[in-house]
C-alpha cells in the first residue's frame, strides 16, 4: 500500500506542468498557445523569458529528481537501488502524460535528466555537459538533446548499468519519437535555434552571403 501510494505521488509530482502554472500565474499567458505549444523549458524561454524559462528548467529537473529519490526516503531503499528508476519513470509519466493538463505534456528532457541526477550523478554531469556543447556548437535545443539521450544510451551499455540501460533505449526512442517535427525542419534547415553558438552564427552569415 505504501508503495502504491509512493509511486503515485511520484507520478503527481511529474504531472506538475511547471511552464502552464507559471505562465498563467506570473504572466497570464498560456504557453500551451504560443511559440511551439510545448510546456517545456525551451519554450517557456521564448514566450516568457529567461527568468521563466530558468524556473521551468530548475523545478522540472528537481521533480524528476524528488521522485526518483521517494523510496530512498520512505522506503529506506539504497540510492543504487534499480527501484530508483521505476519512481523516475513514474515521474517522467507524469510529466508526459500529465492528469493536470488534459493528459498532454512535455517531451520529458528535463524530467528525465532529473531521474539521472538522483540516480547517478555523475552520468548527469556527462550529460549536462554534453547537452551544454552541443547547445552552443548547433545552437538547437532539439538536436542536443537527442544526441545527449543518445550518448548517455551508450554510456550505459558501456558501465553494463542494464536496468538504466534498457530504460534509457525506451527514453531515447521516446524523445525521438516527440522530436519528429524537429526532425523534418532541422533537415530542412528550419529548425530554431537559441540566439548564440556556432549554430546560430552560421545560419546569419549565409543569411548575410544571401542578402
């Protein structure tokens, strides 16, 4: 009974749309009407700015990171424990398919770096690490983070962490699968970036070459 209840406030605590509740509250703006659509960290930078992107970012990696630590917390469960990652994916759930918004949600990026932190951080630091190189060398949030998701896929075959391994496939596919339409613009040379990087500067300049 315990668990069942665990599992569901991890579930819960993924459901909270961060991006909806902040921009309706702070700014009267429904993001799910703007920009991109997406609930997410990048789109809430567009719409409502740094500051609210910021706070997007911060409270949906700390939701993915609170409920993937519940059991360590009330279950008394060593932080190693594979069952780390059934509370996460709880929460990456949520956070998809969230009871708070109509069962939509976000692409679960953020969410699911959340789960890694509390799991194994330093495959985290890898991540956010790459995920930051790859911002600023393609300027698009949408490639960087389908390429982190595929490296830190690989990492986990290679540290033979198998239960995060298979986890991370099913997660991989996932933001794949929600990056489709990223997909097709970035191949046709529409995608958006970020105003910064190499990404973002080489597109102005063959702008410029054009003009």
């Amino acid at each position: 009974m315990k668990l069942a209840l665990l599992l569901l406030i991890a579930y819960l605590l993924g459901a909270i749309p961060n991006g909806v509740w902040i921009g309706k509250g702070f700014f009267h703006t429904d993001i799910r009407t703007a920009g991109s659509g997406n609930i997410g960290t990048t789109n809430t930078f567009r719409v409502l700015g740094p500051a609210a992107g910021s706070a997007v970012l911060v409270l949906d990696l700390a939701k993915g990171t609170v409920a993937t630590l519940l059991p360590v917390w009330f279950l008394h469960v060593s932080p190693h424990s594979p069952m780390l990652l059934l509370f996460g994916l709880m929460a990456i759930l949520g956070h998809t398919v969230s009871i708070f918004d109509h069962f939509k949600g976000g692409k679960a990026v953020a969410t699911s770096a959340g789960m890694l932190l509390a799991y194994n951080p330093l495959l985290f630091v890898i991540a956010a690490t790459c995920f930051v190189s790859l911002i600023y060398l393609t300027s698009m949030v949408s490639l960087a983070s389908m390429i982190s998701f595929t490296i830190i896929t690989i990492l986990c075959f290679v540290i033979q962490d198998w239960y995060l391994s298979a986890l991370a496939v099913c997660l991989t596919i996932f933001v794949f699968w929600r990056h489709r339409t990223n997909i097709v613009r970035i191949k046709n040379g529409t995608e958006s970036m970020v105003s910064f990087g190499l990404g973002n500067k080489h597109r102005q300049q063959q702008h410029q070459k054009q003009d």
